[in-house]
C-alpha cells in the first residue's frame, strides 16, 4: 500500500465528476494507492517468447500474460536482489521493462489491417522508447520508423534503448513534433502520437505524479495536444491510421482532444471502436469506441487510446519544407561496400542489411526506406552505426554487435557466468573453454551478445562503450 500518494480533494472531486457510473471511487482510490504489478514485454527481434519463457524459467520467474500484448507479461520473482535491469537479459535486449496498460497503444496500431510493417510509421513522441521499440519488433526492423522526441536528455535514453534492443530501422529526430505536418504532409503509412500529456495514470508508479495538478495546467496542456494532433494527422497519407494515446484520465486531455480533431476534419476520417481489440476490451471501451483504461478496471495505470483512420486528404494550410542544413553522409561506392560486406560475413556469418553510408571516420548502414525521406527531415541518427575507420581498416561498433551479433554463426566467443560478470565491468577475459582466435570476436552468454572484444593471445580485449560498464550486483 502506498499509503503517501498525493490525491489532492480537488483532483479526486474532479475525477468523481468524469468517473463512468459503473465504476467505484472507492475502488479508484485503493487502486491508486496500490503499487504496480512489475510487467516486462519480450523483445522478439532477439528472441521468441516461447525461448524467453523456457529460459527464464529455471530463475524462478513467474510470467503472467498481459491479455491484450502477447509479448508482455506481469512478472514476479522469487529472487530479486538483482535489479531487473542488471539481469544479462535485460542487458542483452532480451525484453524491455514496460507497464502493462502502455502497450495498449501499439497493440492498437498494429491490429489494424491496413498496417504495412514494411511502411514508413511515425513515433511522435517517443522517448524513452517502450512503444518505439514495441513497434520496431512488430516491423521485425522492416520499413522504417521515424522516432522523434523533444526534449534532449530523454533523446539519449531512447538511442540507448534502441540500440541494446537492437533495433534497426529508426530514424530519430529531434522537434516540436508540430513540425510534421508541415514538414512532411501525408508520408506516413501510420503515426502514433503518444503525447505528452499531465500523467493522472501514472500515481502507482509515482506517488507525486499530482503534486502540481490543476485544472489549468490541463488545459494549457490539451492544447499543446490538440495541435501536436492535428499536426499529425496532416502528416498522415489517406488510407493511413493514427493512434492518439496518453497516461491520464481527464476528459480535457483523452475525449476532448479526439473531439477537436473531429470537429476539424470530421468528414476526412473515423475513429476505430476498439471493443474488440482484446477480451474484455469493452470493460473500459468509451461511447466513442475509445478505450479509457481506468486504474482499476485491469489493476494497471490510467491510459487512453483512440485509433483512427484518415480516408482522403484534407487542405493542409501548414505545408512549410523544413530548413535542413548540409547532410554530412555520401553513399558508401560499391567498390568500399562490398569488399566490406564480404568480410563481415566471412567473419561472422552474417550479412547487414540496409544501404550503407559513410561520414568522416564512420560507416552507417541506413534503413533502406530512407531514400523517402532524405532531405525532408533533419536527423540525430539514422539507422545503426555499423563501424568506425582508422588507417589500415574498420571497427565493428558496439551496437552492430547487439543487433547482429545474435545471429552470428561464427567469430564470437561464449562467455561463463563468472567471465560474463567480468565483462559488464569493463574488465579483459580469458575465456577457458574456447581456443583462442584473432581479430574482433562477439562476445556471447548463453547465445546472446553483450558486446565486442578482440582477441590478444588467449586474452578477449573489453571493447564494452564506457557508458555502459556496471559494477557489481550483475545477472541472476
Ligand atoms: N512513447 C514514449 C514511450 O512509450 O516510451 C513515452 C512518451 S511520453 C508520454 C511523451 C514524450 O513527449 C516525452 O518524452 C516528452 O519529452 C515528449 N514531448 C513533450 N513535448 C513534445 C513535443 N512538443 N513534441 C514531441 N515530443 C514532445
């Protein structure tokens, strides 16, 4: 029981005032002050979720399914004196700690039919990259996806989430993201806005989520919505889906917002019911056919999620083109490409894909629907940094490593536990059961990667990026 949360009178007053009639305040309360259930969704760019579950077994997890996610489970642990996310899993991008109620939204977008996972998708919003990651695992690093966030310090948690989750095809940006429909209007096969918002859902995680709640502050907030909303919407091609979703309650920020839309371009569009979208789904469906997921109805956080799909254009009085400044990438010629991608794959068996671009010291490899948004958009990164150059050759990267180095059928060593442990602290191994080899090895435990090392005699020389070394407490 978090007997602390703040529940101000004049939030719950307010909240009484929207609560549908078969729902109990009383109820509402003791579930806000109920803490979370832990939930954790597979990520199955690198693993199945049958392989997670076998795996994760014998530690004694127990992995409940979240009914509308079938990657996502409520977890509990007989032993948890290793954080969740120092556990070799975590580290390796086997899944992402994510809140049950906050998969809704990509469920949503991808039980569409019309989704293309190969398409061009919109992450408005996107850091710190639960939802970004959800989506990329559903285009299986197809297509690509254009993450954008505004603020600067959360853009570094999201490239660090995309990257040990080893996903592939995103670009990411860093806007207001009103700039979309202005930018790029009607490019999108399908967006989610899954907007800043003033987080009422959010009180189980965290007590003072409404230590500065007020009325005004909701409404100045609706309309920072409502035109990162209708911005969206002209960034989307017709016969697109959009899926507008926040982790509050209040009506201003969920229902009014959809309204807004409604009232601009009502006749260009329609809102999905989502009754069905999983069972029990109706218990928090709204009128409207959006789902209001209240505290209580599935013992989660607060959401809102609504879908829509645009039918035909509309004038869209925004259109400006962006200013872009120089792009500092030049396509990498055949001639250093391929000798290059030749190498790798006698290496280590496998073959990147997408086009590879170079800058300076740097070797990219971009999502290969890139070429539809070059010069439109300014990017922060694109796609994956493959390796860096020096005078007599190339460097894997890290993150080329937790995105292929799963897959590698050759040129990487298995790690022990107690090596694996000295790994994730920075420190060099000298792993007793392998042969030694040569040259830049993966290194692997229990078949999947944590990094890069290099072989110096029998010795794997640590190539682990600095910022991602751990101390102690590390695996189960
Ligand atoms: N989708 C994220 C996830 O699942 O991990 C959570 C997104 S959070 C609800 C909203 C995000 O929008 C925050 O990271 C916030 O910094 C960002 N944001 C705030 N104002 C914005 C704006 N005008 N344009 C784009 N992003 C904005």
């Amino acid at each position: 029981m978090h007997d602390n949360t703040y529940l101000p009178d004049h939030f719950l007053r307010h909240i009484a005032a929207i609560m549908p009639a078969h729902l109990s305040m009383d109820e509402f309360v003791a579930s806000c002050r109920r803490p979370l259930r832990r939930s954790i969704r597979v990520n199955t760019l690198k693993i199945s979720v049958a392989a997670f579950v076998a795996r994760m077994q014998p530690f004694g997890w127990q992995l409940d399914p979240v009914p509308w996610c079938d990657t996502g489970f409520w977890l509990s642990r007989e032993d948890e004196s290793v954080p969740l996310g120092n556990t070799a899993e975590h580290l390796s991008g086997l899944f992402y700690i994510q809140e049950a109620s906050s998969m809704l939204p990509v469920t949503a977008l991808f039980a569409c039919e019309q989704i293309r996972h190969d398409g061009m998708l919109l992450d408005a919003a996107a850091a710190p990259g639960s939802k970004t990651t959800q989506i990329a695992a559903l285009m299986g690093n197809q297509g690509m996806l254009v993450a954008n966030e505004y603020s600067s310090s959360r853009l570094k948690v999201l490239s660090a989430n995309l990257q040990r989750c080893g996903v592939t095809n995103v670009g990411m940006t860093h806007f207001d993201a009103k700039v979309f429909g202005q930018w790029l209007p009607e490019t999108f096969d399908a967006i989610l806005l899954d907007a800043p918002c003033s987080g009422e859902g959010t009180v189980r995680k965290d007590e003072d989520a409404l230590r500065n709640w007020s009325i005004e502050s909701i409404d100045e907030i609706a309309a920072v919505q409502q035109g990162l909303l209708e911005s969206a919407f002209h960034a989307l091609k017709p016969g697109g889906v959009l899926v507008y979703s926040t982790c509050t309650l209040s009506l201003q920020e969920n229902q009014a917002v959809c309204q807004s839309l409604q009232d601009k371009f009502g006749d260009a569009f329609s809102f999905d019911s989502l009754a069905d979208l999983f069972p029990a789904a109706e218990k928090a469906c709204t009128p409207e056919g959006y789902l209001h997921v209240w505290p209580q109805i599935f013992d989660s956080e607060g959401f809102f999620v609504a879908r829509l799909r645009k039918q035909h254009s509309v004038p869209n009085t925004m259109f400006k083109p962006g200013k872009l400044g120089k792009f500092p990438f030049l396509p990498l010629p055949a001639k250093e490409s391929e000798p290059m991608l030749r190498e790798i794959e006698a290496a280590f068996g496998v073959v990147p894909q997408g086009n590879l671009f170079g800058r300076s010291e740097e070797i990219w490899l971009f999502p290969q629907l890139f070429e539809q948004v070059q010069g439109k958009l300014r990017f922060d990164r694109i796609g994956l940094k493959l390796a860096e150059t020096f005078k007599k050759g190339y460097r894997l990267t890290h993150e080329w490593a937790l995105a292929y180095g799963d897959g590698a059928s050759k040129g990487f060593v298995e790690l022990d536990i107690a090596d694996a442990r000295e790994f994730m602290m920075g420190r060099d191994v000298w792993p007793e059961q392998e042969a030694a080899g040569t040259g830049e090895v993966i290194v692997r435990y229990q078949g999947h990667t944590l990094g890069m090392g290099k072989w110096v005699g029998s010795r794997v020389k640590n190539a682990l990026p600095r910022e991602l070394v751990r101390d102690n407490n590390l695996f189960v």
